[in-house]
C-alpha cells in the first residue's frame, strides 16, 4: 500500500478542519460584524496609525535604499533565465529583506506590516518571483511562526540566521494532499529515547524549498506513550541526512520561483525543534496564515500599478482613427476600470496592514478577504491590459525588443498573477473559510440545526435556543444609518456609498439567515450560495476601505485628496454594480442545473463532446503521482546562493 491512500471520510476531514479554527474573537473584526449586517465604521475609520516616529523613519530610509537597488536588477534576466540571480539574493540579504518583520533583538529590522508590504511591491515590481522569493521565507516560512509560537530558545537559535538570509520554506503540501489535511500522509514517528522525531514523506510546490537552509514540515505524529500525537510543525535543517530535493517544478509563469518536490526518509529532527504542542501543527500553519495572507494584495497592487502605468501610456501614444485609442470609449471604460480598482487594492491593503500593525483587531477575516479580493481584481486588470495592447500584448517582451519596440512583458504578467488565485488558498476555499467564519454566529446559534449528524430531538431543542438568539437579532436589521441621508456627511459625495454599505451589509445577513433557514445542515453544501454571501463582503469591505483611504489622504493633502475622492467615487459606482448582481445570483441561478449537469458528465454521460480530438497528455502519467516510503532515488537539485 502506498503512503498516497491514506483515506478519511468527510466528518473525519470536517473534524480535523474544524479543530485548528480559531474559535475565539476576543478582539473585535469590522468584516465579522459587517456580516452580521452591523456596519461599525469606526473599527476601521480613522485608520489606526501605532507605527512608531523612529520605525517610520527607520522603514522609509530602508525603502528608499530597496527601491535604488532595485532599479538596477533586471526582471526580464529573471525571466529569460527561469531564475533569480544568487547576486540578486545576495543584495536583498545584505539589505535586511529577508528580515523585514523579524524583531532587531534577533538582528531583524523590525519594521511594521505597512513596510513590508512596501518592500514587496517594489521586488515585486523587478519580478513576481522575487516577492515569492521573500513572503514565501517571511509571510509562511520560520520566521513568522517561530516567531509567534516558538520558544526563546528557538527564537534566538532560527531568527538571527534568517535575518541574516538563510532562505526558509514552508511545507504542507503532499502529492495528494491540499487543502484537505485530514489525509496527510508525512509522519513523524517519536524515538525510542524520546529525544527525537524520525520524519518520513514527500512534500510538493515546496516554494523555496529548493534553495531553503532551513524548512517548517508539517507531519503526522502517531499515537504514543498515551499520547494523542497528531499534525505537528517541526523547524528542520534543510541538509539534514535523508533530505532530497527530488525536482525543481517548472511553471507557466513565476519562472524564478524556487519550487521543488522534497523527500525525507528517516530524517531525525530533535524534540528541541518541534514548534508548539503534539497536535498543534494545523492550528500553527493557519494562524500563521492569517497574517501570511497579506503578501498576496501587496504583491497584486504592484502589479496593478504597473499595469497601469502601461495602458496610461500606451493608450496616449497608441492612435487609431484619428485619435489616441484612450479616448474611444471602449478601451476608456479599460482604463477607469483598472484606476479605480487599483486605487481600490492599494486602499484593501493599506487598511488591512494598519489593522495588522495596531494588533487590537481580529483581522483573520479582513486578511482572507484582502487576499481573496485582490487576487481575483487583479487577474481582471492584467486580463485587460492584455486587450488595450492587442497583439503587443499577447507578444513577449524579448520579441518586442528584437524588432526595435518597448519590452512591455504584458503577456507575462497575466501568467505571473495567475497563481494568486491559487497561492495560500485558492479562491473556492477562501470562499469557504470565509464562509465558516461569516456564518459562525449563525451555526453556534442553529447548534444541531446544523449538524448533519444530530437527530430529531436534538433538532427540536436547537430550535428552541436558536429562535431566542434571532428574535433579538434579527430586528436590529431592520433599519440603520444607511437609511438616514444625513449619515456619514463627513464624506462628502463618498457618504451615500457608504450609507450604501451600511445597507447592504443588514440586507447580506438577512440573506445569510434566510439560507440558513432554508438548508440548515445542508448550507455546507451550497458553495454558491456561499461564494456569493463572501464575494458581496469583500466588495464591501473594498467600497469601506477606499472611501476611508480617500477621506485620510484629503485630510493630509487636499490637492491628492481630490483625486482619491475621485478615484473612490468611481470604484463604489462599478463595485455596486457587481454587488446588485450578486445579490440578484443568490436566489436566481443555475446552481442545482449545473450540479445536475455537473454530475452527469462525471458520469460519462455526455463523453461524446469530446469525440474529434487528440489529448497529447494520454498515456504521459497518472494524475497524481503515486510513493513509497523510503530513500530517493534521484539526484539532489538542492542548491545554496550562499
């Protein structure tokens, strides 16, 4: 039997899933209540500022000498060679990158979230692989949750050695493992002596794992000595006896990414290396998560910024009938599409890193919102720039500079941005755990109403508790200040988007509830349903965050200020747009006809669309690659850049 059939059944895999949640909020989350149809603007607006003089002072020195280094590395070299220079590591490492967030005790720079997401959209702006390089070493690898979970014995042995550049990973994935835990096959099997861990399995899209000094695993402790074992997190020496990097993955886009698939085999980790308790590695990897996530929308707002910039220019000097192609409507509607939404993105990420930095908000929602969101408006505004450019677009930029034209890699950042809509959670779970989240008053009210386990009686007493929690609940949505003109007049011509917000957040918990309602147990199964509920949030949460950034940036400068009014305006109008849309798609769809037709064509009943065709992939493999335990028996791709 292979390490890849470990099964488990669905309310095993819910079970698992369900223990590493965060369960508590003991600190208060605007996009929590604002699901629960309470808009509270002032957890968010003014936006709290606890950074420091001196770490402003520190971050914008260290920024402007990042932004001078980073004018002289060249993306399309990164491109061209599928790999980032170990020059180009050397440099980020002798300038503190790799130890942005990582305290100065440790030797780190010890810079707010607000600064590191400036750091990451300028790598981020020389080459999307090199923003992986960094937020996969510092969003998700050692630092973070050594960091927040390590001891100090294990803070003063790991952190200095990665804010001195020692490249680190993070490593959860298996061949037939994603985002369903409960089937993780790597173990970690306790000595008989009891002063260590012997490690066994295969991880892949190990992100830096093939140029990483040091790795966080997660892996399976058994049962023993009466203890419960279970997912654990162990920091491991990347050189460590039994360790192959078996393959560098290649991708269609983020061409230096350092992705691999590693094996271990009997790698003995010691106790000492073990982060948190027995057990406690999923919990671990999600809260790390949480604030890990904010790497994605700094990264998507650099590219943003840079498709911009592009399609300002191009569509000034580009004319066709007599005019600057800017000004026909059709590629204008383009153009204040991607002003207004980047302007958007930079607002989602700007809040989402003072909420992080101030540290008195909960913000695991506001994170996966920002990395949802921003991953998806981001593809749309490539997709775009793409189509202002026409053929140029869909050329590389090598093939432009050959015959004499601006290397615009267009093309390029359309695949680059692509895997954000997969990196640290595709878009279908966030949709799902943003939902868990949403609609946990609703489930912790309805107890067995939303168990599909639960019988009858049980049932009949749930109703009972929950009709007591929604007879308080349920009247307070009923009217608010977004039905009073006069609300949020500070604003200006921002106060009616806002009081559009408000509205919209009690008519969104009115809706959650009435699916609640109507499928109780059988909610989980709803995913569009569901998708719909987060994707109105995030644009809410969107709409809140720009008029809050449009409103700060008039009260420091009135001329930038006007421009951001501007720019918000013209966001809310689009976003609103796509929030009535997806308000109307809750309950007029065709979910049940395409899970119907979903069904049947598993099924093979509709195979012969299919006729008429060569699928060149037969016969090259199966679908997910199947191992065994044991030694490697390829040749180490492991490498250092130092």
């Amino acid at each position: 039997m292979t390490a890849t059939t470990r099964q488990v059944g669905e309310r095993e895999a819910r079970e698992v899933a369900e223990a590493a949640r965060e369960t508590e909020w003991t600190r208060p989350s605007f996009a929590k209540k604002l699901y629960l149809g309470d808009f509270d603007l002032s957890l968010i607006h003014p936006q709290p500022h606890a950074i420091a003089a001196d770490d402003a002072a520190r971050g914008e020195e260290f920024i402007a000498r990042l932004a001078a280094y980073c004018a002289t590395l060249d993306g399309l070299l990164i491109e061209r060679e599928a790999k980032i220079p170990d020059e180009y590591v050397r440099g980020l490492a002798e300038l503190g990158v790799f130890g942005i967030k990582i305290p100065t005790e440790y030797g780190g720079l010890g810079l707010p979230m607000s600064y590191y997401g400036k750091a990451l959209m300028l790598v981020a702006s020389v080459h999307p692989s090199v923003s992986a390089l960094v937020s996969a070493h510092q969003s998700i690898g050692v630092p973070e949750p050594v960091k927040m979970f390590g001891t100090d014995e294990q803070k003063q042995r790991f952190l200095p050695r990665c804010a001195a550049g020692a490249v680190t990973a993070f490593l959860l994935t298996e061949p037939d493992v994603g985002s369903d835990p409960a089937r993780l096959a790597s173990t970690a099997t306790p000595t008989d002596d009891g002063t260590a861990y012997l490690l066994d399995g295969v991880k892949l899209w190990t992100t830096n794992g093939v140029i990483a000094e040091l790795v966080v695993v997660m892996a399976r402790v058994p049962e023993h000595d009466g203890q419960r074992g279970g997912i654990s997190a162990f920091v491991v020496e990347a050189d460590s006896p039994g360790i192959t990097v078996e393959n560098r993955n290649a991708f269609m886009g983020l061409r230096g990414i350092e992705n691999g698939v590693t094996r271990f085999h009997q790698v003995r980790v010691p106790v000492e290396n073990r982060l948190g308790r027995e057990g406690g590695g999923l919990r671990i990897a999600l809260t790390t998560l949480n604030t890990g996530r904010l790497s994605i929308p700094a990264t998507t707002t650099a590219a943003a910024k840079w498709c911009l910039k592009i399609a300002r220019e191009w569509s000034a000097a580009r004319v066709q009938w007599g005019r600057p192609i800017g000004a026909h409507a059709a590629v204008a509607e383009k153009i204040s599409f991607m002003a207004a939404t980047t302007f958007a993105l930079e607002a989602v990420l700007d809040l989402s890193a003072n909420l992080a930095d101030a540290g008195t908000k909960d913000i695991r929602i506001e994170a996966a919102l920002a990395k949802l969101w921003a991953s998806e408006m981001a593809w749309r505004i490539a997709d775009e720039l793409v189509q202002i450019r026409g053929g140029r677009g869909y050329e590389t930029a090598d093939s432009l500079a050959a015959r004499g034209e601006r290397a615009v890699p267009a093309e390029q950042i359309l695949r680059d941005l692509r895997i954000n809509r997969i990196f640290e959670g595709s878009t279908e779970i966030m949709h799902l755990l943003i939902a868990r989240e949403a609609v946990d008053a609703h489930l912790s009210a309805a107890g067995d109403l939303a168990s599909p386990d639960a019988d009858l009686q049980a049932k009949a007493k749930a109703a009972v508790n929950a009709s007591g929690f929604y007879a308080k609940w349920l009247p307070q949505l009923a009217v608010g200040k977004g039905s009073d003109p006069r609300s949020y007049r500070e604003f200006g011509p921002l106060a009616k988007h806002l009081r559009y917000v408000e509205r919209s957040s009690r008519k969104l918990a009115r809706q959650t509830f009435y699916g609640m309602g109507r499928w109780q147990a059988k909610l989980e199964y709803r995913q569009g349903f569901l998708a719909r509920i987060v994707d109105i949030g995030a644009e809410l949460f969107a709409m809140a965050a720009s008029c809050s950034r449009a409103e700060t940036l008039r009260a420091k400068d009135a001329a930038q200020g006007e421009s951001a009014y501007e720019l918000a305006a013209v966001f809310c109008e689009q976003s609103r747009l796509r929030v009535d849309h997806l308000f109307e798609q809750l309950w007029s769809n065709t979910d049940d006809a395409d899970r119907r037709l979903a069904r049947q064509v598993l099924d093979g009943k509709h195979s012969w669309l299919e006729d008429g065709i060569v699928d060149p992939s037969e016969g090259t493999g199966p679908w997910i690659a199947e191992w065994q335990p044991g030694e490697s028996k390829t040749e180490n791709k492991s490498r250092r850049y130092r």
